[in-house]
C-alpha cells in the first residue's frame, strides 16, 4: 500500500506512564496508521508490555538494544557542563534507532515524544508530510534568536573542529516531532549517527543536537513542518501568548 504511515513513540521504563498518556490520547482523535513503540533493554521483560492499551490496539513493540557508548563517550556524557537534567536522559539517545532500517517497511514515520498532549486528530500534520524530507519544527521558533551553535559546548576542544567543518550559522530542528519519508533511510544511517554521537561527544541536549547536524549539513533534508492551517494550530512545543486565536492539535509542553 503506498503512503503506508506508522506513529512511533519512544519510551523506557521510567517514560511509560507519560508514553501511555500521549497513546490514550492519540487514539481518541481518529487516528488511520499504525503504531510501534520503540523500548530499550529496562523494558524488554516488563509486565508493563501487556497494558490492555497496548494489546487491544495491535502496538508494535520493537526491542533496540541500549547502544553500546565507548568509556570515552560515557565520561563525557557526565563531565561536559550543562545542566544536570541533561545528564539523566541519557536513554534520548535512543532515538537515533529512529533511522533504523526497520522502519523502511512504512513509507512515513511520525515521531513524537512520550508525554506529548493531543488534543484532536493528528492527521492533518501526517497529511502535511513531504516525500524525501525530513519535516520538524524550527528549535528556535519564534524568534529565531540563535542557530545550531548553541547545541554544543563551544568551551570544549571539540568544538572548534566541528564549527570549522560544519555551518552552525543557520536553524536546525527540535526532535521532539518528526515526520520523514523513510527513503531517507539509508543501510549506514543509523550508524552513521552513532558514529556522529561518538565522535562529537558535546551535544548539550543528547541526540537533538546530533540528528540537527546530520540533517542540516550532512544530509540537508530538514524543513520546517507546516504548523497551521484557517483553523488549527497544527504542533508547537508551548502555547504562545500570540497563538491562542485556534486550538492546537498537539503540544509538547502544555
């Protein structure tokens, strides 16, 4: 079937009641796709695999292993300075399974963080989906005040090798929300953003600044996704004081 779509979410154990809210939600509104839930190895013989939620809705749970950091990796995972909140969500690094050949089996994947508040069908945003793109929303939305420099520790020696070999002068995407075409997939790509974490181990905010990069400049295929039509908001990470003339179908933090 051709424009097949799947919404996958990611969750670990700590994350599953906040993924079991946003799936309630999800399925409230009319919503026509599949669903796969990506988990790490916390959950992988968890009881909590079989809420009712998850088995009367025939979710796909697929099992990727924790990825395997190098010593080097993990001490400066822990020593880069940033705030503390960044250093226990290691497990967002999971998300690079995102670009995992699996998902190839669909023609689209809408991604979309645990935790997220829906509050009508999403289906307008899939419907806005591009082929060959990776649509996300602008992280410096709105005021576009900074631009992808800000994602990594310019204090770090690291930094200058990166900012000389890359364009850091421009708008990157949050990766709280993706919908891609998954012929953007390629056999390497997943390990190729592990190999990017690895060797540009100063990404402030975990894998958002590494997927940022990747799509950006190494593989330039981020565009802002559409964010409005007469009468909705379609998704944004907070309500604006400027945008409270519709309702939105989807926010990050609400």
């Amino acid at each position: 079937m051709s424009n097949t779509i799947c919404t996958v979410l990611v969750t670990n154990d700590i994350f599953f009641d906040r993924l079991i809210q946003t799936l309630s939600e999800l399925l409230l509104y009319e919503y026509v796709g599949d669903i796969c839930i990506v988990i790490g190895d916390d959950l992988v013989d968890s009881d909590k695999l079989n809420h009712p939620l998850l088995k009367s809705n025939n979710v796909i749970i697929k099992h990727f292993p924790d990825t395997s950091f190098t010593s080097e990796f993990n001490d400066k995972f822990i020593s880069i300075p940033r705030e503390d909140f960044w250093r226990q969500k290691k497990f967002q690094y999971h998300k690079l399974n995102l670009f995992n050949t699996f998902f190839k089996q669909w023609d689209y994947i809408f991604y979309i963080d645990s935790g997220m508040k829906i509050y009508s069908s999403i289906m307008p945003i899939i419907n806005a989906k591009k082929a060959g793109k990776f649509l996300a929303h602008s992280d410096t939305y709105p005021n576009y005040t900074w631009t992808l420099e800000v994602q990594f520790i310019k204090e770090d020696p690291l930094y200058s090798e990166l900012s000389t070999k890359y364009n850091f002068n421009i708008d990157y995407p949050q990766t709280t929300m993706m919908l891609y075409d998954t012929s953007i997939i390629d056999d390497n790509t997943f390990n190729d953003l592990v190999a990017l974490a690895e060797r540009y181990k100063i990404s402030k905010t975990n894998d958002q600044g590494i997927i940022a990069l990747y799509f950006t400049n190494i593989k330039p295929l981020w565009e802002q996704i559409q964010l409005e039509d007469n009468n909705t908001w379609f998704y944004d990470y907070e309500l604006r004081p400027n945008k409270t003339n519709k309702p939105h179908i989807m926010l990050k933090r609400a």
